[in-house]
C-alpha cells in the first residue's frame, strides 16, 4: 500500500501546502489547475487502476455531483471558488486561505472514496470563506453517502444504495436504480426515470417527479408536490402547498393541509385529503379504492360509466351527472348505495363544500 503526498508550491516568499493523503494499491494521477476561473477544477484526481464500490463526499459550502463512467476513467474534480461572488480573489489569495482554514482529503481505501473537506478552525465573521465543490466520476454499481450543508447535489446513472443530503441546497436525481434517500431542508428536489426504493423529502421547497416506478416517496413541508408517469405504490405529500399528478398506475395516497389536490389520468387505488383547499380527481381504470376526504373545500370526481362501485358521498350539496342502475339512498347531501350492482369502494366527503360526481365513456 502506498500513500501518495502532495505538496504544492507558490510564488510567495512562504511555502504553503495542502497535502492530499491517498490511500490505495495501485497508482493515481493528480492534476493541479493553473486558473482560478470558477469552470476551471482546483485539482483532478484519476484513478485508472483504483476500483472502488462506494463513495464518501462530504463538504460544507459547495456542490456534490456524481456520473457514471467505466471505471478507468474513474476520477474527482475539486472546485474552488470564493463564497460571495463579487469577490475577486487570486489564485495565490484563494490558496493561503485554503492552506489556513481548510484540508482536503481524497482517498482509496479498500472499496471506499473518501472525498472529504475538513476545517481546521472556523473563519471569523466577516472573513469570506470557500465554496469547495466535488465532481466524482464514478462506475455505475457505486453506493453513495453525500452531504453538503450550503450547496447542490447532482446525481445521475446511478445502480445501489444512495443517501445524500444537503442543508441550504438543491437535489437533482436521474435514472437511479435502487434503493435512494435523498433530502433537503431549503431547496427543491427533482427526479426523472428512475425506480426500486425512492424516498426524497425536503422541508421548504418543492418536489418534482417524472416516469419513476417503485416504492416512491415524495414528502414536503411547504412546497408543492408535482409527479406524472408514476407507476408503483406511491405516497406525495406536503403541509402548505398543491398535490398534482398524472398517470398514476398503483396505488396513490397524496395529501395536503392547506393546498389543492388534483390527480388526473389514474388508473390506481387512491387515498387523498386536504384541509384546505378543493380536490379534482379523475380515474380512467378503477383497479382500487377510492376515499377523497376534505375539511373546507369541494370535491370533483370524474370515473369511468358503467363499473360497478358502492358510493359513499357526503357534501353541500351532492351532485351526478347520471345515476344509471343505481339503488340506495340519496338526499341533497348525501348519497349512499351501489351503482352497476356495486363492487368498489368509493367515497368522497366534505364538511364545507360541494361533491360533484361524474362519469365519462
């Protein structure tokens, strides 16, 4: 086992350095860029020999991304850049501050990348500090564990176990397959074309969801929830924002305390409620029960003719456009029985609002 150490030299009358400790059997390459330009990388590091099955990234202010490559073009970038933007600081500027307040600390050891960035003490208030950012190069069959406090994490291509958080941060996830959690305090979270076992959450911002299958997982404190081309046993919620999703095909549950709810092309099961807000729900295929429950709202429901359903409605007033085939009890409030000889469940109650129920060929 070797241990590679880099020493990086300046123009300064005083020598400074980083030492960047490695950790492997084989030989890496190291690259120091000669620009401080934001799109330029402080440092790359390749490992053409070096497998590794999982990573560990851990920054404070900056961003995570992680792609898939094969594995011998596996490698980290690392970014430097001032935290305020308007500030204008020197390659030699950014190093004392890095060489004062910082290490860095990237790693094989085993099966495990550590991309780690440590500091040595905290910078007075009214010091700038360092956005110090990873970009990991990876092959696909990697587990991940990222976390940022002040910064985005990008993650794509993707097959294992991924957890990954970031404090004040956008969440970016696409085409991951297995078993994901991803979350966020402030920021918004999207994810595209992936399935197996999702979970994302954040706690002020909004989630987007688009042709995942699984188990999918999509919670929000005060945000809204969008989701389309869903296919599995899927749960969205959120306390203050709007529920919206299309071509659902499972099982759905969605909810909100004050917000919308609006699902639309469903051919699934569907449990959904607000406490403020109105509830526009129409299914195509009913392959599951149907309970809609709203506090201070209205409730449309649009189902297709001719299926046989024990309807359970209750609203101020009750409203259908067609009551074919139908036996039981109805009043301007409420309505109760079978429809077509009865079969599915469907219920849909509201203390202050309407019930309007519809039926399309």
């Amino acid at each position: 086992m070797s241990v590679v150490i880099l020493f990086l030299h300046h123009t300064n009358t005083t020598m400074r350095k980083i030492i960047f400790a490695t950790i492997f059997a084989a030989t890496c390459s190291v690259t120091i860029a000669q620009s401080g330009s934001s799109k330029d990388p402080y440092l790359t590091k390749s490992f053409k020999d070096v497998s590794f099955k999982k990573i560990n990234a851990e920054t404070s202010h900056g961003n995570i991304t992680v792609s898939i490559v094969p594995a011998s073009d596996a490698k980290v970038e690392v970014y430097v850049n001032p935290t305020n933007d308007n500030d204008r600081l020197t390659k030699e500027e950014i190093q004392k501050k890095l060489d004062e307040y910082y290490s860095i600390d990237i790693s094989v050891s085993g099966d495990l990348l550590s991309a780690i960035v440590h500091k040595k003490k905290e910078i007075l208030y009214g010091q700038n500090a360092l956005n110090i950012s990873f970009k990991i190069y990876a092959a696909k069959n990697t587990d991940t564990h990222l976390r940022t406090s002040h910064g985005n994490v990008d993650v794509s291509g993707l097959e294992g176990r991924e957890d990954m958080a970031t404090s004040h941060g956008n969440i970016a996830l696409e085409k991951i397959t297995g078993k994901l959690t991803a979350q966020t305090s402030h920021g918004n979270i999207s994810i595209t074309g992936s399935k197996d076992d999702i979970d994302v959450r954040t706690s002020h911002g909004n989630i987007e969801a688009k042709n995942c299958e699984g188990i999918v997982t999509l919670i929000t404190s005060s945000g809204n929830v969008q989701f389309e081309q869903q296919k599995g046993k899927i749960k969205a919620s959120t306390d203050h924002g709007n529920v919206a999703g299309v071509d659902i095909a499972g099982e759905l549950s969605a909810y909100t305390s004050h917000g919308d709810v609006e699902l639309k092309n469903l051919s699934c099961s569907v449990e959904t409620s607000t406490s403020h807000g109105n509830i526009a729900v129409s299914v195509n295929n009913i392959t599951g029960d149907i309970i809609i429950n709203n506090s201070s709202g209205n409730i449309s429901l649009t189902l297709p003719k001719g299926k046989g359903i024990d309807v359970d409605l209750s609203g101020k007033p009750v409203t259908l456009d067609a009551t074919e085939n139908f036996s039981g009890s109805k009043e301007k409030n409420s309505m109760k029985g079978t429809l077509n000889g009865g079969g599915t469940k469907v219920k849909a109650k509201t203390n202050h609002g309407t019930v309007d129920l519809r039926f399309r060929s």
